[in-house]
C-alpha cells in the first residue's frame, strides 16, 4: 500500500515505512544528481541525517533483512528504499553475509581457512561443493575478509 507523496523524489509506502525512490533507478538502487556526480539516493539521505559513512562501513537496508519474503536481488524492492531509518552502518563481510543466498557464517568461512582439513571433508562438514572450499582457502571468495 502506497501512500503519501514527498516532493523529493520518494512515495512513503504506509504499510513498511520504506521511502520508496521514483527517479534514476540502476539494479534496483536509486541514484540521484548530487555534489557533481551520481550517488545512490539512500546514501545522501542517510548522511544528512547521520553525518559521513565510515571508510570502513557500508550501508545495509534493514528492511530487507527482516523481509524474508523478497526474492533478493535487482528484483529486491528495498533496494530503492532511502528511509535513513531503515538503513544500518555494516562492514562489507556483514552485508555479504546478511545477502540471501549466502549459506556460511564469517567464523565458518573463518575456520574454513585456518583448518588442516581436505577440501573434501570440509565441503562435507559445511555442505558446500569442494570448488567452493577451494575459492574460501585461496582467497578467491569472501575476499572481504582477506
């Protein structure tokens, strides 16, 4: 359910509390003129009211999280979502990790790579494909925590 209209560019959806973007959208993301460039929506809203993101930290909607029904990606409708109230401050590994989809922990992934173990009983023991085992010990995935 739609409902009031804010002459800056977003709808306030009642039923979520989502400020839902309507202008320049780019895979579900809104993206707005501002400062000389094109910045995502969610993140000039975010810093107007919180001040500069960390260069450690990114943004995470939280009214995806808690959405179990969204189908996740570019289809994901809280992507446009610029609420600065439904957006949390995260590290890159914790927003990889809340993404759908994502089938090990941090400290999995963790033991993944410190542990002596085959590729084969560790892809057993976390019920993921020996390629993926290979890709976490070499790096290759969640780089984020390199």
């Amino acid at each position: 359910m739609r409902g009031r209209h804010n002459s800056l560019q977003y709808l306030v959806n009642l039923a979520t509390g989502c400020w839902e973007w309507n202008l320049v959208l780019s895979s579900g993301y809104g993206y707005v003129w501002h400062g000389g460039r094109l910045r995502k929506a969610a993140i000039i809203y975010w810093e107007k009211k919180n001040g500069p993101i960390p260069a450690n930290k990114e943004l995470d909607h939280v009214c995806h999280s808690s959405d179990l029904s969204c189908p996740g990606g570019v289809a994901c409708r809280h992507r446009r979502c610029v609420n600065p109230d439904h957006l949390e401050l995260v590290t890159h590994a914790e927003n990889i990790h809340r993404s759908r989809g994502t089938k090990l922990t941090i400290e999995q992934v963790l033991e993944i790579r410190q542990s002596n173990k085959t590729q084969r009983s560790l892809a057993r023991q976390f019920n993921v494909s020996n390629s993926n085992i290979c890709r976490i010990k070499s790096g290759e995935a969640w780089k984020c925590l390199s």
